[in-house]
C-alpha cells in the first residue's frame, strides 16, 4: 500500500527506530510511547488487520514477539501484547500490527 506508513517504514522510505528485523517481521519503537517499551511489531507483507492475517503470518509475528521480548529483558517480568482491529476496535493505521508494552507495572486500563 502506498500510503501505508508502515508499508514505508518496512521499504525504509521514511525512518523507524527499528529494534527488529528478520525476512518477514519487523519491529520499531512506537513514536508516542505508553510505558518505558513500546514495540510496534508489523509483517513486512501488508495485511490489513487481524481479519486478514494467516497462520504463517500470524505464527511470524508471535514468535518475533517472543524474541524481542527476549531481546528487552522484559520475558520473565512481564509484558502486554495489544493489537486493535478495525475502526471501532481503535486502528488507527490499516496495517496488521502488534504493541508490546512493558517496562513497569502495567495497569488494568485499555489502551
């Protein structure tokens, strides 16, 4: 999608923090972040939301969640996984995407 700031972060056309890259994930510090770490976690394949979202794609995304989570220090403590879908479900970006947020002690409220 060419209008996708996402899609433009993967094609590096526009700068990210990218804090992790493999062939198929990628992951950036969020730009307005909600606790001490924010990830943004994206397939470099544009999917519109978790509507549209595969096995594969969804197995990627998982297990790059697990290794940044690793890669933060924040797997034994704790951390939160969030993603929103679809206008009512507060997307505000029409790319698949996962927020890890982690850092502190995360309170019961919604993003």
């Amino acid at each position: 999608m060419e209008d996708c700031i996402f899609c433009k972060i993967i094609n590096k056309e526009i700068p990210g923090s990218i804090v992790y890259e493999n062939d198929k994930v990628l992951a950036f510090n969020d730009i307005n972040p909600q606790a001490p770490v924010h990830i943004i976690v994206v397939p470099k394949k544009h999917v519109k939301s978790v509507m549209e979202a595969d096995r594969e794609i969804s197995g990627d995304l998982i297990n790059a969640i697990q290794e940044i989570a690793k890669e933060q220090g924040v797997d034994e403590k704790g951390f939160r996984v969030i993603t929103n879908c679809g206008e009512d479900g507060g997307q505000t970006v029409n790319h698949l995407h996962f927020h890890i947020l982690a850092g502190k002690k995360l309170s019961e409220k919604i993003l």
